[in-house]
C-alpha cells in the first residue's frame, strides 16, 4: 500500500423499514465502493436505524445495541470482510452514546468514538436519549492512516477540529443525519454545513468525511450533499441532495505535507491566550 495515497468510498441513501431491505441496499454501495478500489468506505449516523430522535417520546430500547455482538457490528463486520475494505458506521450503544465505529478488512473491530456534542430542538431530540460521549477525541488507526470519528453535530465546533488537529490526524470522517429545521421553514443549512466542515480540514490540515442520510422520515427531510474534502479545502468529491449516491476518491496525503510547511498553524499557537475558552459560556443579556 502506497501510504501517501488511499482510496476512500462512501454510501448515502435513506432509511428502509424493512431492515432486509436497508442492509440489502448498503450491502449494494458498499461492493460498489470496494470494486472502485475504495480501502476504507463510509456509512451514515444511526447505519442501521431510522432518525427516531424525531419525537422526544419515543421508545428507544429498540435501537440499543452491543458495540461488538448487535446488528450493526454484525453487518459491518461481514461487510468489511466481504468487501476487503475497512468500514464506518455509526450505532446507538446500549450504553447510552451515539458511537461511531470501524472495522478493519478482517472485520475485527478497530475504533470506537462516542458523539461529544449532543444537539436539542425541533425534531433533534437527540439530548432526551444520548449522553455526551467520553471518548477524549482519540486517533484511531484505520486503513493504515490516522483517523477521528466524530458524529454529526460535533462539525460544529472547532475546539473538536483543532485537538483532532494538534494530534495530526489525517482524516475526519463524519457520520450525519441532518436535513430542515422545522422551527424555519425554508431556512436551509446545507451551504453552512459544508462549509464548517471544509474549515475544519484546512485549520487541521486533514482530509474530511461527511455521510449524510436522504429521504424523509416522521416529517424530516434530510438534505444529503455528503462530500469529500482535501486540507486546501477543495471538494473532491460531493453527493446530490436528494438520490442514494456511492462516492469514491483518492486522498493524497502529500498535500498535508506542502500545507503543514506553508501554514504550520500548530507551531504558532498562542495557547497562553486562549484562557476564555474554558470558561462556560456566560450570558450576554441578549434576546
């Protein structure tokens, strides 16, 4: 394997109730990936589940899994045996966290990082039934490359970029399940969504992941658009809105290099300085 190049995949589509089905459909762009060339292919937030955070008042004992025994290891797990590529995904550990995971090309499993930053409101309900994770932002090895595994709403926050970032990690790859914001019709976060995501990669000098869901589940429509970026924060690869699509690219890992040396931005931190971001957030008195 050449370590400066990998070929990297990844599979959007919408939940299918029948989960034969849904499995049947991921099954389907994951051996399209892997005939592409793709070592390492990426699967959406919740991988096997439906968005259920939908409602605050649902039962979620149904969709509560074993990181190493439940559904998803098991699908993942064979997939990524049958495909000879590493797999992502994404599952609602029976512990309480949003967890993503990956399994190498043995279908061992390899990473495990739970969802730090838990979002709440209109049809993101997600604070009544995860809590923040505890997983200290780690490096997993994965495809033979240094990778993070954050999920989803944790795209918003750099802090979570830049400690991903001062450990050199080389690729962040983002389950996701977001679309409307039902307090604003027609408001649509997409271009803002990308765009945080892209700003990450070029201020941690890092290739960026982000797998989103399509289709429309309990009134939410998701939006898609999931993309691959390069750390000069060149989209490299991008997913229509609302059609399944199979992604593949190739990451040049060279081009850390050239950024690092002309923008070493870990080498000229101020951390002395930044004291304020450790505080809570205090209120302005706005409304």
């Amino acid at each position: 394997m050449d370590n400066k190049k990998l070929t990297v995949g990844l599979v959007q589509q919408q939940w299918y109730p029948n989960p034969d089905q849904h499995k049947e459909e991921l099954s389907q762009g994951i051996l399209k990936a892997a005939k592409q060339g793709a070592e390492l292919i990426c699967l959406q937030e919740l991988t096997l589940s439906p968005y259920f955070c939908t409602s605050p008042s649902v039962d979620p004992a149904p969709f509560m899994e074993d990181l190493e025994t439940g559904p998803t290891a098991r699908f993942v797990s064979h997939m990524a045996k049958t495909a000879n590529a590493s797999i992502t995904a994404s599952l609602f550990e029976n512990k309480g966290y949003n967890t993503a995971v990956a399994f190498n090309n043995k279908g061992e499993l390899i990473a495990v990082t739970r969802k730090q930053h838990i979002p709440s409101g209109e049809k993101y309900h997600e604070d009544y039934y995860f809590k923040p994770g505890d997983s200290d932002y780690p490096i997993h090895r994965v495809a033979e490359h240094r990778a993070g595994l954050p999920t989803c709403y944790d795209q918003w926050f750099p802090e979570l970029s830049r400690i991903y970032g001062l450990k050199d990690v080389e690729l962040l790859i983002y389950p996701t399940a977001i679309g409307a914001e039902p307090t604003a019709p027609g408001f649509d976060s997409q271009p803002m969504w990308q765009k945080v995501m892209v700003a990450q990669g070029i201020m941690a000098n890092c290739f960026i992941i982000a797998v989103n869901r399509i289709g429309t589940e309990d009134g939410l429509e998701f939006y898609g658009s999931s993309f691959i970026s390069n750390p000069f924060g060149e989209i490299i690869a991008q997913a229509p809105r609302h059609e399944a699509a199979v992604l593949v690219a190739e990451l040049d890992f060279s081009q850390r290099d050239l950024w690092g040396r002309l923008f070493p931005f870990p080498q000229q931190r101020q951390p002395a300085t930044y004291h304020s971001l450790l505080k809570p957030q205090q209120s302005t008195g706005r409304h």
